[in-house]
C-alpha cells in the first residue's frame, strides 16, 4: 500500500543547538523555529536591515529517549568514488502528528535521493516512498523529508539510499530510533541465568549465549561471538521482529567480543527464538540463531515444524528450537492412522540442536505434503500439514 505523503521542500535549518536541548529535557516544551533572511548589498540597491521572521512551524520536542540527534547511522557505499559522508541526522515530531527528519550530508553530483519505509508486515513492497525534487550536488546538503508520526511508529525508520540515472544505489543511511538501540539498564540479576542454545549461518563463531532476568523489567541477553570486522548487529525475535528490533550503534571489531543487550520482559514473554543479524549495507552477511528449551507442549508453535527425509529414508519432524521436555508422551499420528508414542528414543538433535523427531512409521516420499497430529494429554492438538523435503 502506499501512504499519502506531506512533503516540503529541502531547506538548510541550523537546529544544532534545539537539538541539544532536547537531549536534556524530559518533558515536552513547545518551541518555534527562527530563521534569519540576510538581504545584501549591492550598488543597485539600498542598503537593506537584517530582517528577522518567525517561520510558522511550531514543533513538540521528545523525551531524551524518544528524541534522537546523531543516531545511529549506518553508512556504506558500492564503490570508493561514491562516498558519501552524513554529518548529522535531526528528527522532528510535531503538533500536527507528522514527523519531519533533516539529513545533513555530502555526496557525489547526479544522484537521485530516494526515501523509503516498510511496515512491519512481511511485505517487501514499500509503504512509504519519496524522491527528491533535487539530484545532488557536490556541495552540503540537507534532505528533509516527512511521515505521518503513526505511519513511522509501524516501521522500523526510513532508509536513505542515493540512486544514479540507471536505479541503482550507490550509498545508502538506515536510520534507526534511539529506543531501537542496543541498551543496558542498571537493573541487578534475579535467579540464575538460562543458557540459551545457540546455532549459527555464516562466518561467524558463537562461544555461549545466556539470558538473565533483571528486576528493572528487563531481560539481558549475553552473547559471546567472534564475528567478522565492521558488521552492524540487529537483535530481534524472528520472522520479522513484530515484539522488538534492537540495532548495535558501532560495528563489530571482527574479535572475540561479548554482545549484551537489555530487552523489555514483556517483549520475549513467551519467546524461545531469537535472531542476531550481522549485516553490512542493508544486506546480512550472517546470523545467529538463540533458541531457549521449550518445556510446556502449549508453547509450541506449529510454525516451526519441518518435514524432511533423512539419510535412512525416514521420516523426521524437525522442530527450530528444543522441545524435548514438552514431547515426550505425546503421540504422532499420520493421515492413514498410523501411530507412534514420543519416547527419548525417537527424540534427536540435528547438527544445529533443533529438536528431531523420528517418526519412521510414517510412509512419504519427497516432495509429497504430510498430515500429522501431535497430541498430548490435557493439551489441545497440533495440526500440521508439512512438505517433505
């Protein structure tokens, strides 16, 4: 869907200083903008006094943390003479429920700035979508651009990216808000801490996970990696963050280091997956899996169920994340009535630690579509409708 847009034309604010009051603050204080109209003079022309003029645009400043200036910006470009250097970032949320973003930055001429955001719905095809008016210069500029406050609070914030006369993009910002930031609160540990399991895609190399409880509200997830150089993290659950979405504020060192990051309890309640991204530009490079044990057969989720043939020619259900405890007992019954009893000797570990279960009574062939109930005791059943791989 697209979003109807405000849009106003780029203009050149030196807001530095309103911007840093903001930071200080934690109330909202209305304050009006003033901009000074210098007019020269010339030999044709009287001389003329500066003349100082209120411009009508009131704007409501934000908490410390919900208002961000110089946020985390991650900056990349395709290729060494496309450089792009981003020197400020301002974000503006007014009376009128629209917020406004100006972009301080300096580029290469003959780029086509382009301006979109995606809901959080799974769908590729933007939401949002704004082209300058202006291709850039080699000079200074400031982008400012608009979206309606509602709209933003859905996203996960705009990306910038710089487009030459074929489409393709040369540089790019993700901006991101400060409450998406990697934090830690001063909240103290309350019981003992759970190890998390922890699995992985691509080049990097995972030590330990845990996750603490605090008595802030908050839950702290600990992960000691060894990933590869200058590589920006998101934290989120998976498929597509819908609980949370937490952005590291500087690259990775391409060490040995410890990721640690303060989520809100409420938001991984219920929650045994979560995904770290490693990425570079707005592309990951690679990914680590954290799954907690399952222990109750209500928290399943059908979801995450597979179907595959293994080497053996039977039958196995695999299962993203450790279900061990929450299995066992229950029963596995196929379309044509065939049954088998979940025991510690059909359950299993794949490669990763994802729970497998075997269940080689259960006739099927790759490619084809099957039906299996799983049920336990005093628990409502699962459905699932599984492709064999």
């Amino acid at each position: 869907m697209k979003k109807a847009l405000s849009l106003i034309v780029a203009l050149t604010l030196c807001l530095a200083s309103t911007g840093c009051a903001a930071s200080e603050k934690e109330t909202a204080e209305p304050v009006t903008v003033a901009t000074e109209v210098v007019v020269e003079t010339t030999a044709e022309t009287q001389p003329q006094e500066t003349v100082a003029e209120t411009e009508a645009v009131s704007v409501t400043e934000m908490p410390a943390d919900a208002y961000f200036k110089n946020p985390n910006i991650n900056v990349g470009y395709q290729t060494g003479d496309r450089m792009l250097e981003v020197y400020d970032c301002r974000m503006y949320p007014m009376e009128n429920g629209i917020t406004r973003f100006e972009v301080d930055y300096k580029t290469v001429a003959g780029l086509q700035p382009v301006v979109f955001a995606h809901l959080d719905d799974g769908d590729d095809e933007p939401d949002y979508w704004y082209e300058a008016e202006n291709l850039t210069t080699e000079e200074e500029s400031t982008l400012v651009f608009e979206m309606e406050t509602e709209f933003l609070s859905q996203t996960f914030g705009p990306d910038v990216h710089f487009r030459n006369e074929f489409g393709f993009e040369e540089s790019w910002v993700l901006i991101y808000h400060t409450e998406q930031m990697f934090r830690i609160t001063d909240g103290d540990p309350v019981g003992e801490a759970t190890e998390l399991m922890a699995s992985k895609d691509g080049n990097v190399t995972v030590y330990s996970a845990h996750m603490q409880a605090l008595n802030n509200g908050y839950v702290r997830f600990t992960v000691d990696c060894k990933p590869q150089k200058d590589r920006y993290i998101s934290f989120y659950n998976p498929p597509e963050g819908s609980r949370f979405m937490c952005i590291s504020q500087e690259p990775t060192s391409g060490q040995r280091e410890t990721i640690m990051v303060d989520v809100r309890a409420e938001d991984v309640d219920g929650l045994h997956n979560i995904n770290l991204n490693f990425f570079n530009g707005d592309a990951p490079v690679a990914r680590i899996y954290l799954n907690s044990p399952i222990t109750d057969f209500d928290e399943l989720d059908a979801n995450q169920f597979a179907a595959f043939i293994g080497g053996n020619g039977q039958l196995a259900l695999l299962y993203y994340g450790v279900i061990d405890e929450a299995v066992i007992g229950a029963t596995l019954t196929a379309e044509d009535g065939t049954t088998v009893e979940v025991t510690e000797d059909i359950v299993d570990k794949n490669g990763d630690g994802h729970s497998l279960l075997w269940f080689k009574e259960c006739k099927a062939k790759r490619g084809d579509t099957v039906s299996i109930t799983l049920a336990k005791e005093g628990y409502e059943d699962i459905s699932l409708a599984l492709y064999v791989h």
